[in-house]
C-alpha cells in the first residue's frame, strides 16, 4: 500500500466522521487506495487484507463494512437474499451479476429505463430501488 493510497483511505474515513483505527485504515486503503470503484464480500476484502499482511479479523471485515454504510460510504447490494457485495459508488446506478463467476460489476444507468413502480403499501413509503440485473453465459 502506497503512502498516497492510505491517505486516501484515512482521509475518507475522517470526511464521513470515523476514527480511521489501524484496521480501518487498512480496509478503506484497499476499498479506495486506488481511487477505483469496487465491488468486494467481506470474505474477498478478508483475503486481500490478508494478502498485504494486516492482521484484521472476518468479524471485523464484517463489523467494518457495516460501519461504513452506516455513514454512506458503501452501499450494500444483496444478491439472492444472502450473499453481500459492497460497492463504493454510492450513486444510484443498476448492477450486472455475473452468476458463472459470483461477481458483481456496474450496469449502465444510462440505458435503465424505470417507468413505474407500484405503489408503496399504506404506511410505507419507497427507500430505495436496487435493480440487478443476472447473467450467464449461453449455452
């Protein structure tokens, strides 16, 4: 991890009010480091921290992911009801799953036409729409 990079990561948890600990620091370096958008579970984000040698725990990989999209810096994007991604664009913006490989990449917006949506149930109102769209490859 470069200087540059972990500054950007300590700077954007100090811009969203978190006190960028050691595994913090470490976690939003490889989110943001590069300044690229991503998509990682927290068991992918486990491993690359595990890879640069950090000593940060699953539970904290979890805890942490939680943490930052409590304060918006991630949105989290559930696919089949159970599996997680975490996306640092936090713009709204459609996704392509790619079921052959369990990933998940950005669709583009542009071309996603919403004409309608029913309307909320009394009492309720519409937070938010996630639109996934899933692929594979034909047969």
């Amino acid at each position: 991890m470069t200087p540059q990079a972990i500054e950007r990561g300590t700077e954007w948890l100090t811009q969203a009010g978190l006190r960028p600990t050691r595994q913090r620091v470490a976690l939003a370096t490889l989110l943001i480091g590069d300044g690229q958008h991503r998509h990682v579970t927290a068991e992918s984000l486990f491993a690359a921290v595990r890879d640069t040698g950090d000593s940060v725990s699953l539970a904290t990989v979890y805890n942490t992911l939680r943490a930052f999209c409590e304060v918006g810096l991630l949105n989290e994007v559930t696919v089949d009801g159970s599996k997680s991604y975490f996306d640092t664009n936090t713009h709204d913006h459609p996704h392509f799953f790619w079921e052959d490989e369990n990933r998940l990449s950005d669709a583009p917006a542009d071309q996603l036409e919403i004409t309608r949506l029913p309307d909320a149930p009394e009492g309720a109102e519409i937070a938010k729409v996630d639109v996934v769209i899933r692929l594979r490859k034909r047969s």
